[in-house]
C-alpha cells in the first residue's frame, strides 16, 4: 500500500495587513476607553479581537500530498488536484476576495482548472514551491515568484 506524505504549511502575515489589524484593535479599544469611559470594556475588546483573530490565523493551513493541495480555514476546506495547477506567480493585492486564503499582501497565486485561482502566502515559500514542483513539474514557474523572495 502506498504511503501518502503531506507537507503543512501555515499562513503568513503581511506588514501592512499587521499593521492595519493593530491599528484597527488599537482604535476599537481606545474610542471604547475615551469615550465610554469604560477601561473593563476596552480590554474585553482587545482580548476578544486578538482572540478572534488569533483562531483564524491558526485554522488556516496549506496541505500538499501527493495529489491534492488542500486548503484549510475555520470556515472552509478547498481541495486541489495538483495536477490540474498550471501556474503559480506573485501578486500583490490589498483587497480580499472570496478565493483569498491569505492574511497577507503578497501572495502566490495559484491558477488550476481552465483559469480559477486562489491567493494563498505560505511560510517557506521556496520551499512550498519546490513541493508543488516535485509532484507536477508541468506547473509553470512565473519568473517574478522567483524574485519576490
């Protein structure tokens, strides 16, 4: 029986995005804290939202095995053939749309099935392309998911 092997990969955070998520919580607990007067309030608010937070960070995952790259969150699980990716390649985007599996700015775009895609940004990205690459080595390697690193 074969053996199938899987490699994890966790999401990464983007500066901007990081720093957007701070000044966001930061604004929430202050204007909770100045104008309620509500020093209880504003650290419920804090924690909640780092709490929040921190669960969708750590329930999103990159899987490769060796046929499928899987895609995990809280919310959703999205199942890939690897076989069917054409190509993976950079892009930068501030604005997250319903096939965005990132938490940052820079992602990997992965295009699969007759143009569908989905933006992911994996930790060890070299190597996360290395893994794609060892199971298809028909994906096509933009040149700029080179350079980005």
């Amino acid at each position: 029986m074969k053996q199938t092997t899987t490699n994890t990969y966790r999401s990464t955070v983007g500066k901007f995005t990081f720093i957007v998520i701070i000044l966001l919580i930061a604004t929430l607990a202050l204007s909770q804290y100045f104008f309620l007067s509500d020093a209880v309030g504003a650290i419920v608010t804090t924690a909640t939202a780092v709490l929040a937070l921190s669960i969708l960070y750590f329930n999103l995952r990159y899987q490769i095995t060796d046929r499928s790259l899987i895609i995990s969150s809280l919310f959703s699980k999205k199942e890939i053939d690897i076989f069917q990716i054409s190509s993976v390649r950079w892009v930068r985007s501030f604005y997250n749309q319903p096939n965005v599996y990132s938490f940052s700015e820079v992602r990997l775009r992965v295009v699969y099935s007759y143009g569908q895609y989905v933006d992911i940004s994996p930790k060890h990205t070299e190597e996360f392309i290395e893994t794609l690459l060892a199971v298809n080595p028909t994906i096509q390697l933009r040149k700029e998911a080179i350079m980005q690193e």
